[in-house]
C-alpha cells in the first residue's frame, strides 16, 4: 500500500518498504517510520558557540548527536559523509532516548547542559527528536536543533514547546537558488517566523562564491529577518571545498566581511565564520 510522508514539503509517496528521498524516513507497509530511529552514526560533546549558538548558554557545551540522511541535496555539503547516504552504508549504532538522556545527565559535571541534534538533518528523525526532547524535558535538559529548517507546519508546532534554541540554515533568500538544492525557501521562512515567536533562534548562511553571494540578496535576506525582529543573530560562513564542489576556491574572506556589513545595516547580531 502506498503511503505519503508529510513531514516534510517533498510529500513522497512511498511503497512498501520504500524509503524517502531523504533516506532516512520508510513506508514499513502500515505507517511511514522514521528508519533512522536512535541510529547515531556521530556523538560528541561540543561548545555550543559551534552549532553555532553565540547567545544562548554561551561558554557551555551541549551532547551533539546525528544520525544519517537529509532531505536536502546541497553540492557544498559539510556532512555529506553522513547526511547524503542511508543506512545500508553507513555503520550506526542504536542508542534509546532513556540511554542518552543518561549520557547526557553523566556529562552535567564536564559543563553539558543538554543535547544537540545536529549533523545530519535531525528532523528526518522526527519522532527520535520528540521522544528524547520530552524525556530531556523531565530532568532539565535543554533541546537544541541544528536544521534546514525544511518541516511542514504541524509538525514543527508540535515539536517546538520542547525545543530551547535552534539554529536554522538560510542558505540562500530566492526560491531558484532553493531549487538547485531540491529545496523550498518559503518552507524555510515559514519555519524561521514560527520559531522565533516560540524558542532562540540564530540563523546561518553560508556564502559560495557565485552560487549565494550576491549583494541585493543580502540586502532584502536581512530586511525579511529585520521584519521579524532585529535582535535574531546572523551567522556568516565561509565556504571551503566540500562533496562535489572541490573545484570551487574558498570565500574570500573580504567578501564575507563585505557581506556582515550589509548585515550590520539591518541587524544587531551579526557574527562572522570560519574566517
């Protein structure tokens, strides 16, 4: 029987046994499951200023966890080792939401304050997230997501009142440059306006040369983000040659700090990395 996932704005439509085009979510013949339920391929315990998260918590560090899969197809991927593969290759080991909510309790005295779902697109895990976010919840953990911000509204509704701060990746502000990623930029936006009315949100672009480092984009991104709210910070990030842009040169850095200036026009938090 087919069945259509709607966690997210792709809407596949799944045989039996079929898994979605981001890997990660199947058709198990009565109900679409997340396939990568509590399959942790990454676990590390990291500052949280690398979510990047500058205001929120700052100087503490967060239990980061990822699994695999994503429901995007960026070509500049800084995790493709794990976000664009599925499970058949790609070793993963099983841990419960009761197993990590212990972890993440045992690393209370190394400055943890809670767990990061990061590295791959965490929300291809959704009910991995809800399940241990509403555990989290119980012992005081704070819940952070590192995300495309590609999630249909019901869902993200029904996640956010265990969430505390995320970080969401703007990759670009016109829906063609989306496209090239096999993604929707007003999905994104619709996320981000959700969001920043219900936890702390910071946002995240990461400028290619020639591909999303245009001037006027700049311009109206951080006009769109002013409407919302002048204090939500900005990340800058530089690329470096990634999966299958290895031909690309780095950003320069000049154009990045050209790029936080114009920022600076609109808002009151921007930072620059990876310079």
């Amino acid at each position: 029987m087919k069945i259509m996932c709607d966690l997210c704005p792709k809407h596949c439509v799944l045989n039996d046994g079929q898994v979605g085009f981001c890997l990660g979510r199947k058709n198990d013949g009565n109900q679409i499951i997340a396939e990568n339920y509590g399959r942790v391929t990454s676990i590390a315990l990291d500052p949280i200023e690398k979510k990047p998260l500058y205001m929120f918590f700052p100087r503490n560090m967060v239990l980061s966890i990822g699994s695999y899969g994503c429901n995007l197809k960026c070509p500049f991927c800084q995790n493709h080792t794990i976000s664009q593969i599925g499970s058949k290759n790609i070793e993963s080991m099983y841990v419960s939401p009761e197993e990590l909510i212990k972890k993440a309790i045992e690393l209370i005295p190394r400055g943890n304050i809670g767990i990061a779902y990061t590295y791959n697109e965490p929300l291809i895990g959704y009910e991995y997230i809800l399940d241990c976010s509403k555990l989290a919840k119980q012992y005081h953990l704070k819940n952070i997501l590192v995300t495309n911000g590609t999630i249909t509204k019901k869902y993200l509704e029904n996640l956010l009142p265990y969430i505390d701060a995320m970080n969401i990746d703007l990759k670009g502000f016109t829906e063609d440059f989306y496209k090239t990623l096999c993604g929707d930029l007003k999905t994104v936006m619709n996320t981000i306006e959700l969001s920043y009315k219900k936890t702390h949100i910071e946002l995240t672009k990461l400028i290619i040369p020639t591909m999303n480092d245009d001037i006027e984009d700049m311009e109206n991104m951080c006009e769109w983000i002013k409407s919302l709210s002048e204090n939500i910070p900005l990340h800058i990030s530089r690329f470096f040659p990634r999966y299958k842009m290895q031909n690309y040169e780095p950003t320069p850095i000049k154009l990045i700090y050209e790029l936080s200036n114009i920022a600076k026009k609109y808002l009151k938090n921007v930072f620059v990395g990876n310079c």
